[in-house]
C-alpha cells in the first residue's frame, strides 16, 4: 500500500519543478494524479512516464488564472477519475524587481496567478470535496510569504495572501472533514530559480542565512507535501510546513 494509495490529486504547475517532482512521488505512492499546467508538452510528458512507471495520470491544459479554466478542470477531472481528494495549488510565478519599478501589470500578472489561481482552485474543488466528505487542499506559499527579502514585494506580496488565504479556508470549511495547509519552500534548484541562482552574488546572499547552505532538490519539498496530501497528516489543518534549509529559523 502506498502513502496516498487510491487517492485522487489534482496538482496545478506539474509540468516542471516542485509539481512535477510532487506528482511523480504521489503517483509512486499509489495516488491518481491529474496534472494541470499552461505547458502542454512538458506536462504531458510527465503523464507519460507516470503511466510508463504503472501509475495512472491525465494530462489537462490548465490557466489557474483563469476562473472559467478551473471549472472546466475539476469538471473533466471528475469525469476522468469519479472525485477529488486531494488539490495541490503549486503553480506560481516569479518575478524580481524593486518597488519603484514594479508596474501595475506586473503586480497584476503576479497577483492572479500566485493568488487568484490559489482562490479559484480552492473555491471550485470544494462541492467535489463536500460530495466525497472530504479532502486535503495543500497551497505552495514561500519563505517569502512569511519574510521579507529585497526586490520581490509582488511576489512576497502573493505568497503572503496564499498564507493566511489557506488559514481562512482551513477555518471555514473544517466541518466538512477539509484540511487546507500551506508549504513554505526555501531556495530550490527549479527552472523558477535557474536565473536567480545563476548570479552567484544572490545565491550567496539568499543562502547566506540558511543553516544548510545549498538550494534544496524539488524532491525535498515533494516529501512534505505526500506528508499534508496523506492522512498521516490527519491532525494538520491551517497550518505552515517550512521547508527551509533552517533560512528562518536564523
Ligand atoms: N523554486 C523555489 O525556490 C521556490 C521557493 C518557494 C516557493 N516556490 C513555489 O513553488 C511553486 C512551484 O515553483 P517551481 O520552482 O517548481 O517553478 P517552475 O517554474 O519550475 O514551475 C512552475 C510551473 O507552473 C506553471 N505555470 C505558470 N503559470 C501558470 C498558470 N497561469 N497556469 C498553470 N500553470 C502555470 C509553469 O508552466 C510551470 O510548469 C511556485 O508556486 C513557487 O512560487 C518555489
């Protein structure tokens, strides 16, 4: 028996990075996965080598900004596979630069993926969740949603909303056997930070205060969030697993 064995999970961003590396695990653990991302190709590709590896995963292209493209995903995902149990609301965006220089669009663009995409996964696979008498919502935050860092306010901004979004929705929907939690990523190896760690002043400076002073495997991540998706989590809701390298803790 897997950790997760039997469990339907719907996983946003699966295409590359933390998700990818999430749905192959869950999948490894004996979950159904829907993957859900804007790339097309690479997303498909990871549902090829669940299905190749024995497991079973559908791929759908997937904005999680968009409303409508939420309620078509959750409806065609409960047509493929009967229920959701679990949502993982990885997919996000990165953007760098100061304040002064952060434009309207650009917080904007942030914003509706980082946030909105948050808040619409959640409010639409809450009646599948309510039919099946409960789930695990578990929303990808950051360090940065919890600490301030130079040149990322929109962003810090976005995964500090996802935060406290995660608790209001843990509280609100708890009677129906809900648990919404929040992951808090340090500084990981991904195409999202291929740039960034490319600058060796940055990465100096952005590991500078982590305790282990190396950006993490996505796979890191990954083994906390199969945590919050199992019911070995049964006892968690509305809370923050930091995943850090001990960055906050200094
Ligand atoms: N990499 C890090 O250091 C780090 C640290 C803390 C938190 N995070 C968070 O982890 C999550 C995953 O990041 P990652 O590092 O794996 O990044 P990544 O760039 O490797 O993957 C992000 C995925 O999201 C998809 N995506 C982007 N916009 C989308 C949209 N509108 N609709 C659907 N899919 C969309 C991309 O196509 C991509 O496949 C993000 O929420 C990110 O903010 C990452």
């Amino acid at each position: 028996m897997g950790r997760v064995q039997d469990k339907i999970c719907l996983v946003t961003g699966a295409a590359s990075g933390i998700g990818r590396e999430t749905a192959l695990l869950l999948a490894e653990q004996g979950a159904r996965i829907i993957l859900a991302d804007l790339n097309q190709e690479a997303g498909q590709k990871v549902a090829a080598e669940i299905d190749a590896s024995g497991g079973q995963a559908i791929f759908f292209k997937h904005d999680v900004a968009s409303e409508e493209s939420w309620v078509s995903v959750v409806e065609k995902s409960v047509e493929h596979f009967g229920k959701i149990d679990v949502l993982i609301n990885n997919a996000g965006v990165l953007l760098m630069k100061p304040i002064q220089e952060t434009t309207e669009e650009d917080w904007s663009f942030v914003n509706n993926i980082n946030t909105k995409g948050v808040f619409f996964g959640v409010k639409h696979v809450l009646a599948a969740m309510k039919e099946s008498k409960g789930g695990s919502i578990v929303n990808i935050s950051s360090i940065y949603g919890m600490i301030g860092a130079p040149g990322s306010s929109a962003y810090q901004a976005s995964k500090g909303a996802v935060r406290l979004f995660t608790k209001s929705a843990a509280v609100e929907y708890s009677e129906h056997n809900i648990r919404v939690n929040s992951v808090h990523p340090g500084i990981i190896a991904t195409p999202m930070t291929d740039d960034v760690l490319a600058d060796e002043d940055f990465t100096q400076a952005a590991l500078g205060s982590a305790i282990i002073r190396r950006p993490a495997h996505p796979k890191e991540i990954a083994w906390g969030v199969l945590f919050l998706a199992s019911d070995e989590s049964s006892f968690m809701t509305g809370s923050e697993l930091v995943i850090d390298g001990g960055y906050t803790a200094t």
